[in-house]
C-alpha cells in the first residue's frame, strides 16, 4: 500500500489529486467520500479506452491503473506538469489573469478535433477549471482535459456507432464552449476590455 504523507496539489469538489509518493511524474485522484460516481465513471471511460486498444493523443492524461493507499484507493494518472517542471494550472486561472480567450481558441479546437477523431466522450464536468494548460516550451502549450471524462448516461449501447458518437461530442461540445463564454471569467475579460476602449475614445 501507498504511504502518501505530502498535502494534495489539487483539490474539487469530489476528489482530492496527490503526487505519487514513488515516482513525480504520475499523479494520484482519491475520492473524499466513500463511493464516487466520478471515479467510477472515469475508470469505465479509461477502461473502455484500453479495451479499444488505442494509444490516445496527448489531450487526456495517461491512465497507469488503480492504486491502494493510506488515504483510499487511487487512480493513477499522468501528473500534468509545464516543460519546466511547474504543475500546469487551469484554464480559468489563465482566464482570471487577463490572457484573453481568444488566444485559448486555436488550442481548444485542437482539443475538440482530438475528441472527434479518438471518439471520447465528455459530460457536464468538462469546465474551464478541468482544462489544464501545458505549456510544452517557452512558446507552445495544449490543453489537457483531466477531468469530466466519460457519459453520464447508462444506455451506452449506441455509443458503438462512431457517427453517433461524434454527433454527441459536436452537441456537448457546443453547450461546453457556450458555458465557457458564459463565465464569469470571460464577462470580467470582456467588460474590462470594454472600459478600456471606452476610456481610449
Ligand atoms: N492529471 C493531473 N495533473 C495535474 N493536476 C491534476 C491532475 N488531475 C487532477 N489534478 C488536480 O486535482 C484537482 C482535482 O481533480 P479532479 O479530477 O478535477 O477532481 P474532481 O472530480 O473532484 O473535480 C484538479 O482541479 C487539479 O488541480
Ligand atoms: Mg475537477
């Protein structure tokens, strides 16, 4: 069983994210509770993906298997970190800074066009706060989804028909991107952008 003595780098609202006390590259997620539908969701979504036996693309962590600890079992993921070592942050801590939007665009159709092409399939937990930033160089990033991965529903029969499949991520990818420019992050961006241009006129 894993010892894990250090405090979490992550915490939300079900689960807590630890690094692995064996190995820096590899993060631990444990539920705060008992039994957490998220977990279980995650770990179908993983397993499924196995199963398919295809080697996914770098927007969703790698999954290295389950885990016992001192604090409950774990999944194992990849830790996402920057090209220097740094932890990546959210993409709504990003947003709060001021980076606008905009410049997100280009890396989240990325994501989008990733999903449709590996068939993975996302639910209403796909947030700002769920993306990661990865900075691969001093230039470069990509956004990483870490959480929200998976369906929410249990008729997933018809997730076997890759058409429908991709016609499910374009609508739920569509509502994500609607809810996106609806946070309150992006309002203050573009209010305060507004003043801004008010007070040049
Ligand atoms: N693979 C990862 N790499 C880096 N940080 C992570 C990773 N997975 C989770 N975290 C951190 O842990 C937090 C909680 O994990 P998350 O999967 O979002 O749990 P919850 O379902 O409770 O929201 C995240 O917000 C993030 O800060
Ligand atoms: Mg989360």
């Amino acid at each position: 069983m894993l010892q894990i003595t250090k405090k979490p780098i992550g915490m939300g609202k079900e689960r807590m994210c630890f690094v692995h006390p064996e190995d820096p590259r590899l993060a631990i997620k444990i539920a705060k509770g008992k039994v957490n539908e998220q977990s279980k969701r995650e770990i179908k979504f993983y397993r499924n993906l196995q199963k398919r036996g295809e080697t996914v693309d770098s927007h969703i962590p790698k999954f290295h298997g389950l885990c016992e600890t001192n604090k409950g079992p774990g999944i194992v993921v990849d830790l996402i970190r920057n090209y220097d070592g740094e932890i990546s942050r959210p993409l709504n801590w990003y947003l709060a800074q001021g980076f606008p939007i905009e410049e997100f665009e280009p890396r989240l159709e990325e994501l989008k066009q990733s999903f449709l092409k590996n068939l993975i399939i996302f639910n209403h937990d796909m947030t700002i706060g769920n993306l990661l930033v990865q900075r691969t160089s001093s230039s470069k990033f990509r956004i990483v989804a870490i959480d929200g991965l998976g369906d929410v529903v249990a008729f997933d029969w018809l997730d076997r028909f890759a058409f429908l499949v991709r016609r499910k991520i374009n609508r739920r990818w569509a509502r994500f991107i609607a809810r996106v420019y609806r946070s309150r992050e992006v309002r203050q961006q573009r209010e305060a952008a507004s003043e801004h241009s008010q007070s040049d006129q």
